[in-house]
C-alpha cells in the first residue's frame, strides 16, 4: 500500500470514529435529558427512539377525579 492510500485510510478511520464519538455523546446528552425529566428506563426508551426519527418527547402527568377515597 502507498503511503498517499495509507495517509487516506488513517484519516477516514479517524473520520468514522469522530463520527461515532459524538454520536455517542449526542445520546449520552439525551439520556441526561431523560434523568432531569424523571423519565423511566421504558419512557427512556421511548424518546430515544423519537429522538432517532428526529422527534422529541414530554412527560404528562393527569390529575383525575375519582369517587370514593
């Protein structure tokens, strides 16, 4: 291999594992967004799977009314 093949080879690994470190950070930033929200692992789950399709998520709480108690 060339040492011009091998400089391009070094930088696209490099490249690749770049992108998969802020990937990772980007995550690790939602799953600190969760923990502030009180989110469960499962509700956890779900909005980072919104989070992946470019969407977000909020936490409702419901307050109702019942007879008895």
């Amino acid at each position: 291999m060339s040492e011009r093949t091998n400089v391009f080879v070094e930088q696209t690994k490099y490249d690749m594992l770049l992108e998969k470190y802020k990937r990772s950070e980007a995550i690790i930033m939602q799953l600190w967004y969760c923990l502030d929200k009180g989110y469960t692992h499962e509700e956890a789950k779900i909005h980072i799977k919104a989070w992946l399709n470019g969407q977000s998520t909020v936490k409702k709480s419901v307050v109702e009314v019942v007879k008895g108690g």
